[in-house]
C-alpha cells in the first residue's frame, strides 16, 4: 500500500504494455513485409507488359521509357505489329495510382493490343477496346489513350489522341501540337473518335508523353510545364 507498491503496479502494466506491442509490432512488421513482397510481384509482372525494347523499323529509331512513381502504376507503351510495315503506337494514362491503375493498365493494354492487332481500321479498333473496357469497367476508372498506326514505307502516321496529353512534333520548323482530342476509353459508348493524318520528314521528332513529364514538380513546387517540355524537345531535336 505504499509507493513502492504502485511502482511496481506500473511497471508490470508497463512490461504487459510492451509485450503487447512487440507482439503487434512482429505481426505489422510480417504483413508489411508480406505486402511489399507482393508489390515487388506486382512491379515484376507489370513490367513484363511493357515492351523490353523498340523494334526495328528500317528509317526510323524509336526509344521508350516508363518510370513508376509508386512499386506500380497507370502508365504504359506499347508497340503493336498490325500488319507488314504498318506499327501501331499506343501511349496510354490510366485515371488513379497504386494497386487498382495497375490492374486497370493490365486490361486496358491487354483490350487495346487485342483489338488493334491486325486492324486497319484504326478508329474502328479503338471503339472496340473502349466497348470492351467500358463492359469491365466497374470501378469508375478510365483510361486516356494516344494511338497512331506508322507505316514505315513512307512514314506516314494514322492518329487519334482519346483524352490524352498532345504528342509533339518537332521539325526544323518548330514544334507543334498534335491536337484533337476524343473522350477518354471506359467513360461512354457509344464513342466517337477523330482521325488525323501527317507525314514524318528526315530528322522530325515524334514525342509522346503522359503527364508525369508535365505535372512533375521541383523543390519549389512548380510544374515542369507543357512551355519548358516543348523547349527540351526543340533544342535537344
């Protein structure tokens, strides 16, 4: 009844405390791990639906590069082989991050490839990667999307931009923006689309981009911007 007593009392409740969380911190800990294991799963597969590499088109070079801001994520190419010397190109922006924009990007890629492969008819491939998305899409996400088919005998380009950020084309002329846009994929059906049609001269630069360029942001908190990815493009043409 004096205190030491009640010393003691909190010290034993102390004791029982601390033991009660290191249990509860063990557990966190091997579902922590456990979870970042399977991230690491993820990332691995993700990666695989992306494209190792470009491929050979004879007179034309062609580079991508996809860098997850989280373990994975929304973003993805892809390079489609439509019929001889016609390549589809497909850059695409899945709504959202984490987990959920990574299984949506398994679909949607997976649709799109499905439904572009052997299609001339590009916009008619696209209505129906965005019937099919639009028939999976349960979670309200939505995919934006920018198509063009190559033919690589004259290197001309078939385009459609579905919501997404306008690619760039820098010439010795200047840069300008591939414009025109459609509703993104697995909002609406049915879906329209515009087509556009350009040529690529000798030493023109096609840049295709999501906004993880643009709406990257600096220690004060600006955005890289449309301006200065523009003056990258024109001077490193």
């Amino acid at each position: 009844g004096d205190e030491m007593e009640e010393l003691a009392a909190a010290f034993n409740r102390m004791t029982m405390d601390l033991r009660e969380y290191m249990t509860s911190l063990k557990r966190t800990t091997a579902d922590r791990e456990g979870l970042l294991k399977e991230l690491e799963i993820a990332r691995g597969i993700q990666q695989r639906l992306i494209p190792e590499r470009a491929p050979h088109i004879p007179r034309i070079d062609l580079a991508a590069n996809n860098i997850p801001v989280r373990e994975v994520g929304g973003d993805f190419y892809d390079f489609i082989p439509v019929m001889d010397d016609l390549w589809g190109i497909v850059i695409a922006d899945v709504s959202g991050k984490g987990m959920p924009a990574a299984m949506f990007m398994g679909l949607s890629r997976t649709v799109v490839r499905a439904s572009a492969t052997g299609a001339l008819d590009l916009a008619h491939a696209i209505r129906q990667a965005n019937e099919l998305i639009c028939r999976d899409s349960t979670s309200g996400m939505f995919v934006t999307l920018f198509y063009a088919v190559l033919d690589a005998r004259d290197r001309s380009l078939v385009c459609a931009n579905a919501g997404h950020n306008p690619p760039l084309l820098a010439s010795a002329d200047g840069t300008s923006l591939i414009d025109g846009h459609g509703p993104a994929l697995g909002i609406v059906t049915p879906w329209t689309l515009n087509e556009q049609r350009l040529s690529v001269r000798q030493d023109d630069v096609l840049v295709l981009y999501t906004d993880g360029v643009t709406e990257a942001i600096n220690d004060r908190q600006e955005q890289f911007g449309l301006e200065r990815l523009i003056d990258v493009v024109q001077d490193s043409r």
